[in-house]
C-alpha cells in the first residue's frame, strides 16, 4: 500500500541516511516543503542543508500517519514527529 511505502521512507530519514546528500536529493521532490516544529516552512534546499549540519542523531519518533491521495501520482502524507 501506498501509506507503507511513504512511512518507510519518511522513517528512513531517522537514522543515518538523513545524512547521505544523494539519497535526500533523490528522496525529496524539488519542490519539497516542510513545516518545522517551529512553525516555519522551509524547502528541499533549506531541509537538506539544516540535515547534513546537525551534529547528534537524536532519537525521532513518528506517528498517526494518515494519507490524502490526491490524484493518481501527488499525495498528502500527515504524521506526528518527537
């Protein structure tokens, strides 16, 4: 199903691979937004610099995924992270 595909890739983000360039490019869409958990939205460029410049792997924990299939190829994934 299509919600499994998207939580595997979105919890492959919370290990080490948040810090491998090629697979955040290939990973997030150019035109990639994020809403941090300080309320700013930020884009593929912002995300993927502020990643490869964190220091520690801190523990991430997501929850209540719930998909919205908007058409035949575009999708809203929503979910919880601590």
């Amino acid at each position: 199903m299509l919600i499994d595909e998207l939580r595997r890739l979105e919890c492959s983000l919370h290990g080490a691979m948040r810090y491998d360039r090629e697979w955040l490019e290939q990973l997030l869409h150019p035109q990639f937004l994020e809403i941090t958990r300080s309320g700013l939205m930020v884009n593929r460029s912002q995300t993927i610099t502020s990643l490869l410049s964190e220091k520690t792997i801190r523990p991430i924990f997501s929850t209540d995924f719930m998909l919205i299939e908007l058409g035949r190829c575009s999708a809203i994934l929503h979910y919880r992270t601590s």
